[in-house]
DNA sequence: GGAATTTCCTAATCTACTTCATTTTTTATC
DNA sequence: GATAAAAAATGAAGTAGATTAGGAAATTCC
C-alpha cells in the first residue's frame, strides 16, 4: 500500500485506466507532508495546485474585511481542497487552505492536470464528474443557508458529516456553517439537557 | 440565424466542433418554448433536461416547511438552468424551475447527453469547464452570503447583475440573496434618499 | 378599460443571532 | 508537569433582519 493506492481507488470509481495510464497520472502528482496549521494557499499568491487528501484534515476559509473568518469547505480523506477561483484562473487566491491536523496530500499542478488532460482525455470525464459532484454538494449547502435555522443547519451537518464535525475546532465549524461560535456553543449546551 | 445559432457560439467558446459534430450535437437537443409563470421542473418528478436559455428568463427555487420560496438560481440569455441535484442522479427533484418571462429554451435529455459523451468525448471537455464556472460561481455567492450584510450582498449584485435584477420581480431577487422582500423594500428606500 | 390579482411599500413589533467581556477548559510546549 | 496559549463556555446587552398587517401601485386578463 503506497501513498498513491487512495487516489487511485478514488480515480478508479470514475474511469478506467489501463496500467501505464496509471503509472502516467503517478508521475505528474507530488506528494506533500504538511504540519498542523500550516499553510498551503494564502491570499494574494496564485493557488498552483489542487489538493486530494490521503490522510489529515484541511479547511479553506476568508478573512473578511472585519477580520472574521468564513469557512468555504473542509477536506478530510478521500476529499479535493483548494481555492478553486484562484486554481482554475491562475489568479491570485482570496482563501487561505490550512491544516487543521498533520496531513499528507497528493498534489496535481495546474500545469501537470492540463498534461494530463491532453495525454489521457478519460481525465476530462474524470474531473467532469468530480466537478458536477462538488456543484450539486454547494448547491445543497446554499439552500440550506438560505432555508434553514442555524439549529437545523447543525443538526443536518451532525447527521451528515458527524465524522468532520468531531475532528474540527469549534469555531471552524460554526464559520462554516454561518454562525458565531458562541452560538455554536449554546445550540450545544442546550441539546446536553 | 436560427434558434440554434447562439448555443452553438456558447460551445464554440470552449471546444472546437467539426460541421459534422455540430449537426450531430443539434440533433441531440430540442426547442422548447414555455409562457411565463410555466414551470419545467416541480419536485417530486425526476429533472429530464438541462436547459439553456436563448431568450427570456427562468428562475430554480424551493419552497421550504413554512411556505417560503428560496431561489437558489436565475438564467437570462445563454445561461444554464436545472435542478442539478435532480438531473444528474436522476432522482426526484426538490425544486421548480419556473419561467419568468415567455422564454425560448434549448433543452438537452440525460440519455442524449450520455450519447453525445460517448459520441463525441470533446463534450466532456466542455461539461468539465461548464461545471467548474457553476462551481466557482456558487462558490463565490457562499462565501458572500457567509461574509457579507444584506445591503452589501445587494449592492454586489446590482453591480455585477443589474441585467438580472432589472428583469426579476424583487421578491424573487431578496430570496435569492437570502433576506425578506420586505428588506429589500427597506434597502431600496434608504438608497434613493 | 375596469376588475381582479399580483407585486411592492411602509411602519410597528419581535426574535434569532451577534457582540462584548469574563471565566473555564483544553491543548501545546519546553 | 508546569506554564503558556488556544479554544470553548457563559451571560448580558445590542442589532440586523423577520414577521405581521395594512394599503398603494402595477400587471394581468376578460
């Protein structure tokens, strides 16, 4: 079992590669280790990479002209990160992507993906497929921003995303989910009784 | 310039198609013309078609527990519009997608789509790009609705959308940008004093 | 072109959530 | 394992925006 085994599974769900296909796609990603509240995209430098976590936890956020943040999108394993505006348009990023755990990643360069799009076209059904997923999830999220209570927001992101909730700090979540933290915290006290 | 002239400008832009692939790209979709107050898509019946709009304007919202309307999507003139949720995995749709002016509608069908992938492979190309823009779109609009007051929210959309907001009843606009018609009302009178 | 329906406006009251300030708990570090 | 630093809890006071209810404009439609 390498590094590379989660990916391929992951790749694999969506198209069929043949061996040297794969052994292709090995070879235009890079592994990365990176530490607990480092940083992989900060505001202001052009995000060159998309981001598959094999192992940790990441989280991209805004930081509003007051200061506060605002989580667009966490990344456990099997999950894609990165400032997608700033990725796809090579333009300066307004996200920052931290480690919210120690995290090893597999990292394809803008560069390498449209290499890699050129030589093995199926990749272009590949991140079809992985891009129409991540639209219909945002959608998702969106209309329950717009229709939901804060309370009803947390309990759809407990029962749905329970294994991201209990490994992210408190106050992510609640940025994420588009309340105060110390609201967060009460809608907690309150379900404990 | 017949009703197909402009969709074909649309996927011109992203992908380059013999006559031949472009006839046969034509055959693959239908014409549909709808009255306002029409609706496409209500929830419950499986979303057949993604739409393109070559003239007038739709609108995609739910209706939540209370009665309440929420639009999580506008389309003028060569823009998409469908309950994605519903279209890609073929299941039962939450929303309407209702017309809001007599419209002109370029219809695609989930089987002719999955013919035309297989048909012609260049159209992944050009659903991966089109997919990735809805997405970095609507993840620009999470991250103002996360950041941002309402007033703010209007005055960016006035800015970037006034094309839109001229032509869509207001109720449908405060619904879109995640606050009551009756705020919105208060926004615009404060604005023009 | 007049009645009916839909959309929009205004203003008072209300509430879900924020902000601020302080304390407690947990986690990181040497 | 003591100390520092970060995260979470608590409670009081404030506010952005919702709700309700009434009426005024627009649109639609026969």
């Amino acid at each position: 079992m390498d590094d590379f085994s989660e990916i391929k599974k992951y790749v694999a769900k969506h198209i069929q590669l043949t061996e040297k296909e794969e052994s292709y796609f090995v070879t235009q990603v890079r592994i990365t280790k990176i530490k607990k509240k480092e940083f992989i995209v900060r505001p202001g430098y052009t995000c060159r990479f998309r981001s598959y976590v094999v192992k940790g936890a990441m989280r991209a956020y805004l930081v509003d002209s007051k200061g506060q943040s605002h989580t667009i999108a966490f990344a456990i394993e099997d999950w894609w990160i990165s400032d997608m505006n700033s990725y796809l348009n090579q333009e300066p990023a307004t996200l920052f992507v931290e480690a919210l755990e120690d995290s090893t990643l597999i990292q394809l360069d803008y560069l390498s993906e449209h290499r890699l799009l050129e030589t093995i076209p199926k990749f272009e059904r590949f991140f079809r497929i992985v891009s129409q997923r991540s639209f219909a999830f945002l959608q998702r999220r969106m209309l329950s921003n717009l229709s939901k209570t804060a309370e009803e927001r947390y309990d759809e992101f407990m029962q749905k995303y329970s294994a991201i909730a209990n490994r992210v700090p408190q106050y992510a979540l609640a940025s994420y989910l588009g309340f105060s933290t110390e609201f967060l915290s009460k809608i907690r006290n309150k379900k404990s009784k």
